[in-house]
C-alpha cells in the first residue's frame, strides 16, 4: 500500500504519462571489475534509501512492473536487502545484473527476492576473460550452486561479442549445457563509455560478421536453451534507464557514434514526456519482451484462471522457445471468442492455458516430430492434472481438460473429424492454427520451419488445414482473414 507520503506523488503521477513497465536503474556507480567494454556511470553518487523509497513509490503509481537492478555492482550496495523487500512491498519483479563477486554474501538474498539473474560469461576460460582474475570460476560456482536447486531465479548468461571473442562464443556455448540456463544474451558491442570507447580499436565487430556468426550459434544451441541476439542497432533509444544519482539516461547511437543524452530528472514532472520524444518505441517495447517474456503478465480474468497461467508458466519456460508468448496470444483471443460465442470458459480457457506445458518434459525437441507431438499431450495430460488439483479445481472439469490436453493434436495424425464435431475442440484447433499468423507465432514458424518470410506466408497460407479441419465457427474464420490481411500488409507493401 502507498504510504503517507504518496498523497503530493500521486498529484505528480496526475501530471506525468504512465511509466514504461520495465526500468533499468543503476543504482550504483561502483564496483568490483574494471571491464575492457564496461558502459557503466563513473563516480556517480549515490541516492540514499529514503529517496530511493520516494522514487520507488513514483514507480508504483506510474505502473511499472519490473526492475533491472544494475550498476557498476548492485551487490556492492550495504542496503541491498532493504533495496530488494521494498521492490517487492510493491510487487516489482527484479531482474538483477551482476558480475557474481559478490554472490555468495548475498546469494540467499538473491534466492528469495530475484526473479531473473543475470551472469556474464565473455570466455569459455579464465585466461580469455574480460574480468578480474578468479571471476569466470566465480560464476561457474553459482551455476552449479543452481544446479542443485529446484527453486531458483530464472538463470540468464550474457556475453559481449567482440572482434576478439567472436569466434570462440561456441565454447561458451558447449559450457552452458551442463548447466540450468534458461536464456544466453549475445549483445553486439558497443562504444558507448568510458572504458568501451577507450577499447574500441580491439573490441569493435563488423555488423555483418557479428550476424553470421550469431545466426550459428542461435541455430547450434536453441535446443538447450534460448537464445538471444542483441544487436547493436536493436539497443538504440530502447532503455528508461537510471543512473545512481536518480537521473534518467536515454543511449543513443545513431551507428556511428554512441552517447548518452540526460533526460532529465526520475521526480521531474515532465520526464516521461521528454523520455517518449527519444525512445524507438519499437526497440524499447521488443527489447523488454524478448529479454523479460512479461512471464508476470496476468490477464483480465477470473484470478483461478491467472493462477493456472502463473504455474503453468514454471513448465512453459522449459518448453519450446516460443511457448510463453504463443499462449499468451492464445488467452487474450480465447477470452473474446468464449465470450461471444457463448462457450464454457471454465473449460475452454484452461485448456488454452495448459495445453503444450507438455513440451517442459521433453527437453526441446523439435515440435513437428509425431513422436514429439504425441509425447507432449501425454506428459501435458498429466502436469494438467496436477496443476488444476493444486488450484483445488472440480474434478470433472480437470478430466475433461485432461483429456482435451491429450487429444488436441490428433490431426497430425490423419484424425479430423473430431475437431468438426466437438465445439471446444474445433474453435481451439482453429485458435491455434491462426496463431501462427501473429507476431510472435510467424517469426517461430519462420525458424522452425527455416523459411523466409514469403515463403512461409504462402505454405501457410494454403496450409491443408483449410480443407480437412475448416473454420468451426464464422468468427474464427474473420479472426483469421484478418491476421492473413495484416500479415500480407506487411510481407508485401511494408505497411502492416
């Protein structure tokens, strides 16, 4: 709850856009390395705790849902504790940076209060490291200390690619199997501070050789874990960003050269507003998805139903890379068509929900095997049911879920008439293949399938589906013209 002192911040919020969801804060300017690419501030002082709780309360009030807690050295901070419980009084979630020195003073700290924890690996050896000495064995120590936790932060490895390391990223990668990694971050890198554009000369990488060698790597080790590259030119104005004295940092680079511009004070009035004239609003919004998932993100309703998405959440994130965002496509369209179709939401929409947690079970095989198809509706079968028993949900309901979870991709199998006579069932396949067609779903499909954008369109486009499993319901098949204009707009005129 807002405190006391929240009556003259909630007049300024009244005053001020929404702030963005995600903030980066530096909250520190010191720390333990001296890194050749550091971009981090420089003998910044600090705000205090009182002021921190002023701004974190703004914070709340302005919507936003999640920190970046960065530096120089978060750990360093001596109210790092204090800094993490207010956080969560207000039901942030914290995404925590760290160069891992200081871990094992901390790593209970990090254990309760972190939802994402952010190491960095440059080598596949201490002697090819960026970092102080003993620092890569740092943080093969914390990963094995998380190797035996069932309960952990979401683990994410970030690596700068340089001129120098560019070749050897597959040795980092060869390492990062034996362990519970669930993202590895590939930035491209850039000059922008000090220590970065003093070291520009050794460590600047060509646009072009950075992407192919990165395309490998994403190609090589996607099936242990996802895999993300950060390009330099995807970073530009995407960041709200903090510095330690409270002030808000916009990067920008316009690939020639790199600064950063003050925009102003966090308790100006007029901060977001300034903030919003520079961000690429493209990058700022694709940079937080792909880094962050919005995995909190609850929807409008019923709070059972937010609770089954927040567990089935646990099996999603070791799923199929693109699991996450193409269930979440699938709740908010479900929502509507249960709602004007007259369905049983209590039905319908857990089965949205649950129906690839399968896919957590079988170690990232490829999805369009039979075999693997067939498994994922089994295990899914089950985790189904242990999931609706622990939201204590009606039994009949979970045997039928169960048994629509086990069912749903049957017509990889020649097996389409179910889904005409079955309502649920046909709208949900019609769901899911129109899924395919958004955003998220076209740019999966495209990897997956290893097909160009046109390409992908066209084998989509006259997919069999239309003739062997048409469109249940008049509604799904306008959802899906319309998905099919917008996708067009944009392959063929550039103007989706």
């Amino acid at each position: 709850m807002p405190s006391g002192n929240s009556s003259h911040l909630l007049r300024r919020v009244k005053f001020m856009n929404k702030f963005p969801e995600i903030v980066t804060f530096r909250i520190t300017s010191s720390c333990t390395q001296e890194c050749a690419y550091c971009y981090g501030p420089k003998n910044v002082s600090p705000l205090g705790f009182g002021k921190l709780k002023e701004i974190f309360e703004l914070f709340a009030l302005g919507g936003v849902k999640g920190v970046l807690v960065t530096g120089g050295e978060p750990l360093i901070r001596g109210d790092i504790g204090r800094i993490f419980k207010e956080f969560k009084r207000h039901g942030f979630k914290i995404f925590l940076d760290t160069n891992g020195d200081l871990f094992f003073k901390h790593n209970k700290l990090v254990d309760s209060f972190v939802d994402v924890l952010s190491l960095p690996l440059d080598s596949a050896s201490e002697s090819g490291s960026y970092r102080k000495e003993n620092n890569f064995d740092r943080i093969l120590r914390i990963l094995e200390y998380y190797k035996k936790l069932k309960i952990r932060p979401k683990i994410k490895i970030g690596t700068v690619a340089t001129k120098e390391n560019i070749f050897e990223l597959s040795f980092i990668g060869d390492l990062l199997k034996d362990y519970s990694v669930d993202i590895w971050k590939i930035y491209q890198f850039i000059p922008i501070g000090q220590n970065a554009v003093l070291n520009k000369g050794d460590l600047l990488i060509e646009n072009d050789l950075f992407s192919e060698q990165v395309a490998k790597l994403r190609q090589q080790y996607s099936p242990f874990f996802e895999v993300i590259v950060s390009p330099r030119e995807d970073r530009a104005s995407a960041y709200f960003m903090l510095n330690p004295d409270g002030k808000v940092i916009m990067p920008v680079d316009n690939g020639i050269s790199c600064k950063e511009i003050i925009v102003g004070d966090i308790l100006d009035e007029d901060v977001i507003l300034k903030w919003q004239k520079l961000v690429s609003e493209r990058n700022y919004l694709d940079n937080t998805k792909i880094t962050f998932n919005h995995k909190w993100q609850s929807y409008p309703m019923k709070p059972v139903y937010n609770r089954i998405w927040q567990i089935a959440q646990l099996y999603n994130e070791n799923g199929q890379f693109y699991t996450a965002e193409h269930i979440g496509w699938h709740i908010k369209e479900a929502l509507t068509l249960a709602k004007n179709e007259g369905l049983d939401e209590s039905i319908f929409v857990p089965f949205v929900i649950l129906h690839d947690v399968g896919y957590s079970q079988l170690n990232k095989e490829n999805s369009f095997k039979k075999e693997t198809r067939r498994a994922h509706m089994e295990a899914g079968a089950e985790i189904t049911k242990k999931i609706l028993l622990s939201v204590n949900y009606p039994k009949d309901k979970t045997e039928r879920i169960s048994r629509y979870v086990s069912s749903h991709d049957r017509w990889a199998f020649g097996e389409n008439e179910m889904y005409k006579k079955d309502k649920i069932l046909g709208i949900f396949n019609d769901l899911d293949f129109i899924s395919m067609f958004s955003k998220e779903g076209f740019l999966a499909m495209g990897e997956l399938l290893r097909k160009d954008p046109v390409n992908l369109f066209y084998y989509l486009q006259n997919n069999e589906k239309i003739d062997t499993r048409p469109f249940l319901l008049k509604a799904t098949k306008k959802l899906f013209d319309k998905y099919l204009m917008y996708k067009k707009q944009e392959i063929f005129c550039g103007c989706g």
